[in-house]
C-alpha cells in the first residue's frame, strides 16, 4: 500500500470509529490537541474527508487518540498498514 492509501485508510477508520461512539471532530481535535498534536482543527477535519495529505506522525497520532476514545476501535498505525519488506503488495 502506498502512503496515500494509508492516510485514506487510515481517515475512513477514524471517521468511522469516532462517528460510531457519538463523537465529533471537535472532540477528536481537542484530545488530540491535549496530547501533544499540532495539526489545527481544520485540517483535521480535512484530513477525515480526503482532502488534506497528513505526514505519518500525525496521522499516527490520531489514531492513538481515537484508540484511546473509543475502546472497540482498532486504527492502525500507518507502519501496520505497509507491506513487509522483500513482499509484493497485492
């Protein structure tokens, strides 16, 4: 999988996870905001939609925090989501 698969793979599982348990973006943003994350608002919201490319690191981190909000979610890291080394992606 490329990176931008990864990041819509990524976005489709959070927006799912946190709309599922009743939450917003807002909500996501602020524990997000309260870890340590950098990305404004905005663009996380974008970024749930598809239309803004997040780096590794703060895709990563939302899913963290949406793992942490949402008990049952299962968001991968974007490292999960790559194909081992020396494999052909199918």
């Amino acid at each position: 999988m490329d990176d931008r698969t990864i990041a819509r793979t990524q976005a489709r599982m959070i927006r799912a996870a946190i709309s599922d348990a009743g939450l917003g973006v807002r909500e996501l943003w602020g524990e997000y905001r309260r870890s340590g994350g950098e990305v404004d608002e905005l663009e996380v919201d974008a970024y749930l939609h598809h239309a803004l490319h997040l780096v590794p690191r703060h895709r990563d981190s939302l899913a963290r925090v949406t793992n942490r909000m949402v008990p049952d979610a299962r968001v991968p890291c974007s490292r999960d989501l790559r194909p081992i080394d020396g494999m052909s992606e199918t």
